[in-house]
C-alpha cells in the first residue's frame, strides 16, 4: 500500500506491508529534489499503538519488501520530478 502527501513536514509518500512502514521524504538540494526513507515497525502496547526502528527475525524479509518497494518508488518520484523539469523548461 502507497499513499502520497505533500503536506510540509510529511512524508512524500509511504509503503507500509502489514507491520512494518517506509516513510520517504523530499528533501530539495542544488540539482532538484532528493528522497530518504524511514522505517518503523507499528506495535500494540496495551491500549496504545506504539512504533520502533527494531525488528525480529520474522520482520526481517518484510523489511527487505518494504525497502524494495520504497526504492522503486523513489525512482517513480525522481522520474516525476525530472519530467516535471522538462515540461517547465529546465
């Protein structure tokens, strides 16, 4: 599952397999916009939903999907932006 978001101080988009989220963000730099990904795994303690950066063995290949699938839409985002450039002119 993929979302978008171009709300300031939110993610540009998230991948997210069960547990286990990729949140990629739009930084710009001197050449146009550059992506980085975050992951987190969601957990229930109690009531409350909590996250964390540590994952157990069975969490481990989900994390490689999830980095897969942030990678390829990073690509896709980059594409976008570049022929975003080109339509402008740049």
């Amino acid at each position: 599952m993929t979302t978008t978001s171009n709300t300031p101080n939110q993610p540009a988009d998230r991948v997210r397999l069960g547990s286990i989220q990729a949140a990629i963000w739009e930084n710009e730099g001197p050449k146009g916009p550059f992506y980085s990904a975050t992951l987190e795994r969601s957990y229930r303690d109690g009531d409350e939903w909590k996250t964390t950066s540590s994952y157990g063995r069975d969490d481990l290949l989900v994390v490689s999907k999830v980095c897969d699938q942030a990678h390829s839409r990073i690509c896709e985002l980059i594409a976008a932006a570049r022929a975003a450039q080109n339509s402008q002119g740049r």
